[in-house]
C-alpha cells in the first residue's frame, strides 16, 4: 500500500524534482508514450475534465468565474506549478502558472481561457449546459446519451475516439488545458523529460472580449518572460487533419438599436401610420452588405494588408474541402463569390450575429414594436483598427440618415429625428500573425508534424479571435496550436468535444513539451 | 338583516320579474342613473372586474381558459342571465346568455372576448400580468403603485379617473363584460327596465384569430336570433372620447422563417463564407415596403374596395389629433406619406411585428445564426380575401429567389436551394362593415350621443380586427362601441385600464340598455 502511494507521489513531481534525465525522444515516439498513458487513464482524466466543465463560467457570473479560477490553481498546484492568481477587477483573475525545467533554453508560455460564451440552457438538447453528458456520437449522427463508464482501473481505453462530451467549453476553451496537463502527467509517468520551461497564461475573460487581459499582463510583465507563446484557443481543420496557425483575425461587436414609438403599438389601430422599426432594421441591415456578402460600406476594405508571399503558399497548400463543408452543413451556395472559404476568412467580415424586435410564433403579439435590435460583429485583418473600423460602420448608419446615440433616446430626440439609432461600441482588438518562416515557426510546425504522422494543416491565419496582439505587443511571437474538433458548436448551444480529437491534443502537447527546440 | 337580503335579491333579479315597469328615461338620464349607482358601488365592481383578471387568459392555456369559462358562468347566472357553454374543442367554450325582456321588440347581441394575448411577465413592470395592479396614473406620467383601497361601504367614489388597473386583458377585453355587468346592476337598483333583450357571446380565443367561432356559432345558430349585435373589443378613440364605429380591417398572420448553415456556426471562422440568415431576412423584409410604408409586393392594394360617400363624409368629421400622438408617441414622423391616420388605418397593411435570430445584447453570442425569423400580420379592407393575401405574399417572397416550405428544411432541400423559406399562413379572416345609415346605425349613435353630452367620434372603421365577418355572414348588423383608454397597452406588456373610461362605459352601456329602440 505505502509502495502504491509512494509511486503516485513519484508521477506527480516534476522530474528535476526526481533528479533524473530521460533520454530526448522522437517527437513520434513521445506521442506514442503519452498515447499509451492515456489509454491507461481515460477514466481519471475525463473525470478531472468533466469536474472542470461542471463550474458554470460566463465570464460575467463572477461568483462562478472565480471558483473556475480556485479550481484552476488546484488543478496546476497538484502538478508542482507555481502558481499565482493576477487579479482583473469584477472578472475572474488570470491564472498563471510556471514550471521550470532546470537545464532549458527556452520558455513557451502555453495560453487559454477558461470562461466561455453565454448560455441559452433551453436550446441546449440537454437543457444543462453546465451538467457534462457523453454521448455516442455527435448528436447531428442520432448520438445518443450514454452513462460515463464506471471507473476503470486496469482497463486500456474505454472511451471511443467518436464519443462526444457536451458542455460548454467541452472544446472552447477547458479541454485544452486538461488536455496539456495529462500530456505533463504523462510524461511524468514515462520518465521523459521536458525540452522547455512551461509558462500558463489562463485568462477568464476571452469570451468577453478580453477587456482587462493587457493591462493585468502589463502590470506583471516580470512574469512574462519567455520566447514562445503557444495559443490552444480555436478549433483544427475542418478536414479533422491537426492544424498549425500563425494569425487570426481581429473582432469587435457592436449593438444597434433603432427605435420605434415609444410604445410597442396595436398594430391594427397603428399600422401603416406608426413607423416599424423592425422594418427600418431590416433596411438598414440590407444597405450593409450584398448578396454576395460583399460589404457596402464605404472604405471597408481599403485598410487590409495584402497577404505575403508565404502566407498565399501556405494557402494555396492547404487542403479544400469546401465541397464537403457544403454538404455537412447544408448550404446551396456560400457568401463571398465563389472564393474559397481559406480566402474569405483572410478578409474583414461584418457579421449579423443576433436580431430582436418584439416576439415571433406562438409570442408573438400584434404590435407595431417600440424598437428593433440587431447585434454585429466584424473580424478585423492586419492593418485594420478596430475603434476606426467602428467609426466607419457608424458613419454608414448615419450616412442612412440615422442619428447615433449611445443612450436610450429622450422624448425630444424621438420628436425631432425621423430616424434614431443607439450605436454602441463593445469594444474589440485588432488581428495578428507570427511570420512563418522564423526558426521558432519551423521548429514546431517539425515537431507537431512529426508527432501526428506529418498530417497537420498549416494556416496563415484562423478565422477566429483570440487576443493575440497582446503578446506581439509584448514583442513574443506566438503561435496556435488548437486540438478540438471543428464542429464543436463553439459559441453556441450544444457545444462540444470528440474525444478523439481531446486524445491526440494530449499527444501533440506531450510531443511538444519533450520536444520543441530551437 | 332580512329586510337586507330581501332587498338584495329584489336588486339582483330581473325587472320582468319584479313585475313593475320603470318609466322611459333619455339616455343622459340613464347615465347620469348608472353614475350615481357606481359611485356607491366602485368598491365591488373593481373587485368584480380584478378578481376576473386574477384568471390567466392565454387561448392556449386549456386550464386556465375554462377556468375563465366558468367564472364567466357565476357572473352571467348571478343576474339571472341563463347561460350555455358552447364547447370549443381545445379552447375556452364560447360562453352563451341570454336575459328577455318581455315586452321588448328587439334583440341585442353583446359581443366580447375573455381571453388575452400572450404575455412575456419579465417585460411588464410589476412582472406579474395576472396579478391586478392599481397606479395613481399611467406608467409613462409617472403613475406609482398604489393599494386598493379598502372595502367602502358608504362612501362615494373612492377611485380617481385617472388611476389605473393594471394586467392582461385590463382593457382588452374582460373590463367591457364587467362594465355591461354593473350597467345591468345599475339599471336594475335604480328600477330602470331594459329596452331590449339581450344576449351576449363572449369568446375565448379572439386573440388566437377566432379558428372557432364561425363553426361554433354555426351548430347553435338557434340562439342567435337577434336585430344588432355590439362588439366591444376595441379601444375608444386616441383623444379619449367615446367611439362609435361600423367597421373593422381584417388580419392574417404569418411565420417567416430563413434559413444559414445548419447548425449556428462560429463568425470567425465562417464569417463571410456562410450564407447569414439575419441578412438574408433583411433584404427579404427590405424588399416588401418601401421606406414610407408603401407595400411594394404586386397587387398589394388592387382589390381595397373604394370608400362610400358616407364614409368619406364620417372620416371628415373626425377629430383630427395626430400631432398630438405623435408628439405622446415620440414619432418625429409617421410613415404614409403624408397621409392622415384615420386615412391609412383605411387601407391595408403588412406590419413586421417581431423579429428573432440568435441573440442580441448581453445574450449575444459571436455565431453566423441558422435562422431568422419574422412574424408579420397583415390588416385586410373591403374586398380582400385573406387567403389570396397570404398568396400573394408568399409569391413575392418566392419572386425573391426564395423555395417556400411548410416545415423545417430536409438536408437535402438545404442543399439544393440556395435560399429556403418557411411561410406559415397563421389564417385570419376578412373586414366587414355595415352601413352608418342603417336605422339601427343612427338609433345607435343617437343614444351614445345622447349618454356623453355629444361627445362620441364616429368612425367608418376601426384599424383593429374583431372576427365581425361572421355576424354579417349570419345577416346581423353589427356596430362597434368600445369603452377602453386608447392608450392602454393593448396586445403589449403593461396592459391597463384608465377607470374613468370604464365607468363611463358603464354608462353608455346603461343608456343602450335601457334607451336603444328603433
């Protein structure tokens, strides 16, 4: 019994702390270390998951984005990282953690957030967001809810690679990080030892824009040295092929109301005389963008940098499935002109994400609305700023003949402007990219390519956000290493992973952790 | 204390009955009779009217509907009215009375509707659409909530005029059965005789657009023998005097629904590659009415029936007070291109009456949505077949490249068409009217007139919709006089009742009961 507990203590202390070396291993072979590992531990890891995906954690439900965090320093404590909470004022802190390797050159700080996007638990199928539920397969191929297996001790692999976990943030963003910290556990257990010194940056506001991410990392830069970071935030390739990115793009959200009566109206006694703002929405909307997709405000694209020469080859490398996307996802025809869909998402965006104006079906109500909300979002490409990417769309809604507030209007305003939108600025940031051709580039794309039989996607940029620009700020080249499957529900109801997809991310991490040098 | 209940009883029990005959009285009497009744009795006929809103109303809501059905029973059979419950399969019953007076010449029918419509509680301001709420004014003026006062036996006129009831169906449409209820009371304490028989049909699913009441009506077509029937649905006019009106538009619903990927799909990552449906419905909505109301689909306004030379007439003399509502409503300009309210409320109309894609606001959520969806009603004039209107709109909407379904897309639909609609005909009926120089038209209007010093607007249509179409289809004349505050939040939240307006509707009331003869 004293053996047993002796040998679990062993595999959870660092192995400068054991005083012994393992020998550099293949990037390939690492990974087939942690892969055996893991078929040795599924039932302990997707507990430590699941324990995890149980925390509720919008970013705004501070009592709930704080026990996240608490459970977060449990989670890293229990691997001997250093760790310390970088408090964000109303918002759950950055979590940042460090584990030095004695005889390292180099430190890779490995980045992602542990918040996630707000919840809508009645669409969810299982109308639990926060309750992790396996099912056999996704739930678009009939998968049905099938019960966690028992605890396993002694069986190899009792999880399929196509069973999924729902819950949010099952792939956006906490799989990643347990998925970092079993690659540790497992190479612990193999006696191999780390190539780098590992740095985490875990932040607890990236669904929410990221509002207080540089300024916290500003106020601890002493922390903050390193000459990698690696981003685990975003999807692989929709081809399920791992995937290497070296950008994204930038976002900001904004929220345009426009206005109606003052009250929502009989729409028989009114019709026809009081004005609709769900059809003025519905106008204004229309003037933004062609059929097409092509956006129609003034000077949208005049600010976008033209793509270099290995950014266009490694595009032109990557491989098109736009066909099968097509057909996964049902749609006739794509936006954008018959481009490809890897040459859209290097373009800015405006994006209408969400409509409201009073109630539809069975709610609905007989009225002339009082008001009319649309919310936008818009990916930003380097050389785009986004507080003027702001303006420009708000000069276009005046151009339409609106008036911007950015307040409920006063009766005198209603009085005296025919037409009157509330136009407000979420905030945002602008996009990123690392040039793929420094050694540190090459190096990983090596040893991610080596460790998962050279099928990795390399992409210029992902069409996602994630704060980037933060760490370009802070003069580190940065690079993303995602491992969840893309089609995840990411951002809306009925998210989730596959855990296939969770399995090889530990053995990419594993491989990096022993492997990366440069 | 017998003496007491004996005289009760003589109060509740109809005149015929008593035996004894009160002398003719002029309407303004009549009037002047049933104020100085309520001023004694505003206590019980407040509590009457809150203990009847206390009932949700919700058409759908079978349990609670019936539950309104049989309150509706006690009330009637308390004034010795004999009533009939009229099954509707799934709905309310249409609830039946009737109450002769032996030497009357005619017969009035009562029309009302007891259900309401659909409520969101999280939009009202007390949060609580059946809980009965008393204010010292209108919300908008700044009314504060106030308690009932007290049982008042003994004093007189314990409500102000302009405090207000506040709940669902306040005004839309159980306080004018009440009113009709305590006219009854008044005229029968102050031993006044009815000039008529009356009847009354009170139904329980006009605001879900009365799919019953034509069959129902139709199996029990022997109880509906009658010379006028009194519709009192409807608010009185926007300067707050009484109404008299002689016809109403006609309405249909439809569910629009547009189709993107799917599944709602992450904005960055798909942004300007898959198909938005928000944006899709925008140019849908766009294309439908131009920016002054104007409907631009073919045909729209061909089959309106021109206006008689006595409507035109009644419309001249309408009061004229559209200034001020725009100035009460905040509208810096109507839509209608110049033209007069009670001109455009003459015409048909297509209104958006709520919109939904995703989320808006806090809720939202960074996704190109799978759907948008509108909810549109159109109001119908003399001449217009609600079938073939909703025919016409759903071809224009497939005149905009749009393959219209009844039901959710199959995935192969999805792929074969590049731009899908689902278009729901919610069913609707026609507009009626009948003709202001009837006998029974100006015998009407000469006892309203006489009731309130003169003061009542005639109007040749009402912009709502009451399902008329089917008294005229049974060759019954019918006329509308609604007692509600115009600006009563009818169909919306915060629904309420101005109680002047009701007790001046008692009075009206009173004089039709006792003075209409022709």
């Amino acid at each position: 019994m004293k053996h047993i507990v002796m040998a679990l203590v062993a595999v959870l202390l660092p192995c400068a702390a054991r005083g012994q070396k393992a020998a550099p291993s293949a990037p390939a072979q690492v990974a087939q270390e942690v892969r055996n590992y893991r078929m040795e531990n599924e039932d302990r890891i997707v507990r430590e998951l699941c324990e995890f995906l149980a925390i509720p954690n919008v970013a705004s439900d501070t009592a709930n984005i704080q026990k996240n965090a608490a459970h977060l320093v449990e989670m890293l404590e229990a691997r001997g990282i250093e760790t310390h909470l970088l408090p964000v004022t109303g918002r759950g802190p950055v979590v940042f953690g460090k584990l030095i390797t004695p005889e390292a050159r180099r430190t890779v700080i490995f980045y992602a957030h542990y918040d996630g996007q707000p919840v809508d638990p009645a669409a969810w199928t299982d109308g639990a967001p926060f309750e992790p539920a396996l099912r056999d397969a996704v739930i678009e191929a009939g998968g049905k809810r099938i019960p966690f297996p028992a605890n396993s001790a002694g069986h190899r692999s009792i999880y399929n690679d196509d069973w999924r976990i729902y819950a949010r943030s099952a792939s956006d963003d906490k799989s990643p990080i347990v998925a970092l910290l079993a690659a540790l556990d497992a190479l612990r257990a193999r006696k191999i030892s780390l190539a780098l010194n590992l740095k985490v940056i875990l932040e607890g506001e990236e669904e929410a824009g990221s509002a207080n991410l540089q300024r916290t990392l500003e106020l601890h830069k002493n922390l903050l040295g390193a000459d990698l970071l690696i981003t685990a935030d975003g999807p692989v390739h929709q081809s399920g092929r791992p995937l290497v990115f070296f950008g994204n793009r930038g976002d900001i959200g904004i929220e345009v109301t426009v206005y109606g009566p003052v009250r929502a109206l009989h729409s028989g006694h009114y019709g026809n005389w009081a004005p609709n703002p769900a059809m003025a929405l519905s106008r204004l909307l229309a003037s933004m963008k062609n059929e097409d997709g092509r956006v129609l405000i003034d000077g949208y694209y005049d600010d976008a940098k033209p793509l270099g020469e290995a950014e266009k080859k490694a595009l032109a490398e990557m491989p098109e499935n736009d066909a099968d996307l097509e057909r996964e996802l049902g749609i006739a025809k794509p936006e954008g002109g018959g481009k490809k869909l890897v040459e859209l998402i290097m373009e800015p965006s405006l994006n209408a994400r969400g409509l409201r104006s009073a109630y539809v079906g069975a709610q609905a109500q007989n009225v002339v609305p009082d008001r009319a909300e649309a919310s936008l979002d818009a990916r930003l490409v380097r050389g785009e700023d986004p507080q003027k990417k702001f303006n420009q769309i708000a000069a276009f809604i005046r151009r339409q003949g609106y008036y911007t507030i950015d307040h409920e209007p006063t009766m005198e305003e209603r009085r005296s402007h025919e037409r009157i939108a509330k136009v407000i600025y979420e905030g945002g940031y602008r996009a990123s990219r690392t040039p793929m051709d420094l050694p540190v580039s090459k190096a990983l794309v090596r040893v991610v390519q080596d460790a998962t039989g050279g099928t990795a996607v390399i992409a210029p940029t992902l069409g996602g956000s994630v704060p980037m620009y933060i760490f370009e700020d802070l003069g580190l080249p940065w690079i993303g290493v995602p491992i969840v499957n893309y089609d995840n529900h990411q951002h809306s109801s009925d998210e989730n992973l596959r855990l296939g997809h969770f399995w090889r991310g530990m053995e990419i991490y594993g491989a990096i952790l022993a492997d990366l040098n440069w």
